[in-house]
C-alpha cells in the first residue's frame, strides 16, 4: 500500500485539460489498494466543493496547510487550536497594517470574523504585495519574537501574500504524519507532489516531487513532474524515485 499526497491550487489542477486524466489514474491508483489524499491551504467547504464539482475520488482531505484532516465521510480526525491571546495579537498588527483581511481558520471554513469561543488552527494576514513594507515584516518578526511557541511563514499566490502564524510544526506533513503512524505505512511509500512554499515540508519529508519552478521546492524535491497523472502512473509501474 502507498499514499500519493497532493496539494490542489497549482497541483492538481494545473492544467484543466489534465484534471479529468488526473482522476482518471487516481481512481486507478486507489482500486488497487492505495490511499489518496488532497491536501490544500483551502477550507474543507471550500476543497470539498472542487470535489465534487470535478468528481475528484479520494480518501482524505487535508486542510488550512495541515491543520485538519477529514475522511471521505466528513468525520474529522486531526485537529490543532490556537491560543486566542496570539490571535488578539495578530488581529492588533493587521489592524496597525494595510492588511486586506485575516483568514482564521475555522473547522469546516475560513471566515475574516474572529469568535472567540470557536476552535482556529492557524490565521493568515492577506495583504497586497504592493502593501508589504519593512514595517509591516518587523512587526510581523516581532510576534514571532514574543510568541516563540508558534510558526511563522508567508507565501505568495495570485498577488497577495499570506502571512502565516500556526501552531508549532504544524505544516502539511502533519495530517500525513497522522495517517503514517495510524496506518502503519512506512516513509518509503509515501509520496507528495506540490508547487508552492506551503507544501516544503511535506516535499522534503517523503518522496517529494515538485510540478513548478519554485527553486526552493526544486532542492528538496526528489524531481519534477508536469502532471499528477504522471506522478501517479510511475508509482503503480514502480518507476519512481523514493529517498
């Protein structure tokens, strides 16, 4: 049994002429006793909706970058929460910042409305590339700074940049690692593929491959592919690279 896991944005759908092929060999790969997980920074409303919209079979869903993971029932198996004084923190620098909203990352959405009494996993301060100033990357470095027991990251995607703050380790190798020791499946048959800064991780800790020209997936990556189908037919064949 192996585990192919793949981010969507970029990934999975990179090619719309590819996403039905890519279902295609998915739903090959898990008739013959594999295990797929879609992984994303989108909600689990949100990647579900994709789903269904192109028929995408699976057995996982991994959400908000590793924060949550649901099986193909919708029952939620991995979850982290968030201190809410780190959170009233970041709310103050956004306030403070030209910032376009935060993401919180709720369990089944993200929502710019903080509740207070409600589970987060992590935030993202969205903002516009063109807004980010020396300012606004102290002030972010100085949460980090008074707030060590988290993670802190940012990435780009279609102009705007996600500033990141998260529970510590937690990344999209999280939820894989879950599944790893709950399964019992070994390292060597884990596969990902991915394309942008959030899918590093779990890029380096598996088989990872990379399907962008991102120079800093391109180190860690074990290579390149163009298509998740690709991906997929050379694990069944046994042709792929493993660590």
């Amino acid at each position: 049994m192996s585990i192919l896991v793949s981010d969507y944005d970029g990934t999975f759908d990179r090619k719309k002429s590819d996403i039905k092929i890519n279902c295609q060999s998915i739903a090959s790969f898990i008739k013959e006793g594999n295990i797929f997980v879609l992984s994303s920074g989108r909600s689990y409303n949100s990647l579900l909706s994709e789903v269904y919209n192109h028929n995408i079979p699976y057995n996982f869903l991994a959400t908000c970058d590793g924060s949550y993971l649901y099986d193909s029932n919708g029952t939620l198996l991995f979850s982290h929460s968030m201190n809410h004084d780190v959170i009233s923190k970041a709310i103050a620098l956004c306030e403070k910042s030209k910032c376009k909203r935060i993401d919180f990352a709720y369990t089944k959405d993200y929502s710019s409305y903080y509740i207070s009494d409600e589970n987060i996993s992590c935030l993202a301060l969205v903002i516009d590339e063109k807004d980010i100033t020396s300012d606004f990357f102290h002030q972010f470095y100085q949460l980090k700074e008074n707030n060590p027991f988290y993670d802190y990251s940012y990435y780009g995607y279609n102009g705007l940049f996600y500033f990141m703050v998260k529970c510590k380790g937690l990344s999209k190798s999280s939820p894989i690692n879950f599944l790893r020791n709950k399964l019992s499946i070994s390292t060597n048959e884990i596969y990902t593929i991915g394309d942008n800064l959030n899918d590093l991780e779990m890029i380096n800790d598996f088989n990872g491959f990379v399907i962008s020209d991102n120079e800093m997936l391109q180190k860690v990556s074990l290579g390149r592919y163009d298509s998740v189908h690709d991906l997929t037919k050379d694990i069944l064949n046994r042709k792929v690279k493993r660590r």
